[in-house]
C-alpha cells in the first residue's frame, strides 16, 4: 500500500517525471490527462511550465533519437518541444471524443439513476450547442474539467469538425502559455530577484494550482449566491 501511495505521490510530482522520465513520460502524461478516464489527476499545468524551464535537456532527448546532436538555442528547443506536446495532447482529446461518440448514443437510453440523469445530457449538449467552441479551448486550463470535456463533447455528439479546430486551438494556446511562461519567467525571476524557481518547484505547483482553480471555485460559490439572491 505505501509503495501505491509512493507511486501516485511521484507521479503527480512534475520534478520527478521530468527526472526519472524525460521527454517521453511527459508526452505520455499530456496524452493520458486528456485523453484517458484515469487522467484527471495528472499535474497538467505544473509539469508543462516546469517544462518549459527544462526545455533545453528535454529537446534533446528527442534528438538523439533522430541521431542529431544537441541545440544551444533555447528558442528552437522550445519550438521542438511545442510541437511534441501539441501533437500529444490533441491526440489525447481526440481519442477522448473518440470515446465519447462511441458510448454517446448507448448513454442516451440509459435508466435515470442516483448520479446519472439523462436531462444532464440534453442540458451539456445545449451547451456545446450554444459555447461549444469556447467550451473546448477553455476547458484546457482547467484542471479535470480537461479531462471529462472532450468525452462529454462526444457523448453529446458535437460536429467532430469542429471539435477537431477547436481541439488544436485550445491546445496550441494551453502548451505554449505554459511552455513559454516557464522558459522565460523562470530567467525573468532569477535575473530580477536572485530567486531560483528551479529550486522551489513548489511555488509553481501551488501558484498554477490557484490560478487555475479559482475561476472555477469563484464561480461555483458565488454563482450559486447570485442564483439564490435573484
């Protein structure tokens, strides 16, 4: 039990898998966070900013499978590094949709149960019908909500062509604002503030934590008081 415990504590630890999994884990991880049940747990953000301040050993893990020798230009590590992790996380939501158009219709003629009512279908596909293009793009700086969203938009039968746009806008957004943010806010603090983010990863989980989640809870309990006070 405590090596389980062990496990899932490192896996959601994005220092650790950058160390003890490279390139390749991380890509594993964007894939699975959007595209598998299981991966709503997984550091999403956190592990790409992180990223983004190791972008340099990172890139060069993939070119040495292509033979090629390390680059000493940060940027075009970068650039290599976006592209990998665009190419996983939209794989990852497609497979997601995927997922969801297959299951979607059976779910439809599902019994009403004590946490499934088929109204909460008819109410998302409304509204996918009416933000499902914002809904995809946004979905993806939320932690979980990226996970269940592209499911639930092929549960509901969305236009897969417009998934699939807004599907690689979203993720384009979500990889480079984190990539980038690390690459560079990282230098920005140690230049300006001889603060070494390298040495308190634990500043950059809880403040992406916030940032992240307080939309979501601002909007879970003062929506609520605003419904109940009109």
């Amino acid at each position: 039990m405590n090596e389980i415990i062990e496990t899932l504590r490192n896996v959601i630890n994005p220092q650790w898998i950058i160390d003890h999994g490279g390139l390749w884990f991380l890509l594993f991880i964007i894939f699975a966070e959007t595209g598998l049940f299981v991966g709503f747990f997984l550091p999403g953000d956190s592990l790409l900013f992180v990223a983004g301040i190791y972008s340099n050993p990172l890139a060069s893990d993939f070119l040495k499978i292509l033979g090629m020798p390390p680059l000493y230009n940060g940027v075009l590590n970068l650039l290599i590094l976006i592209v990998l992790i665009v190419i996983a996380g939209f794989i990852g939501n497609m497979i997601g949709f995927a997922f969801g158009k297959k299951i979607g219709p059976a779910m439809f003629n599902w019994p009403d149960r004590f946490l499934f009512k088929k109204k909460y279908l008819h109410d998302a596909h409304e509204f996918y019908e009416k933000h499902g293009g914002g809904a995809v793009v946004f979905a993806r700086f939320l932690p979980i909500i990226r996970t269940f969203a592209p499911i639930i938009a092929g549960i509901v039968d969305m236009d897969k062509k417009k998934f699939t746009f807004f599907n690689l806008i979203g993720c384009v957004a979500w990889v480079v604002s984190m990539l980038v943010g690390g690459h560079f806010l990282e230098k920005f603090i140690l230049e300006q503030f001889n603060f070494d983010l390298r040495k308190h990863l634990e500043v950059i989980v809880i403040g992406i934590v916030f940032v992240t989640t307080a939309p979501v809870l601002w909007k879970l309990f003062f929506g609520k008081n605003k419904s109940a006070q009109s």
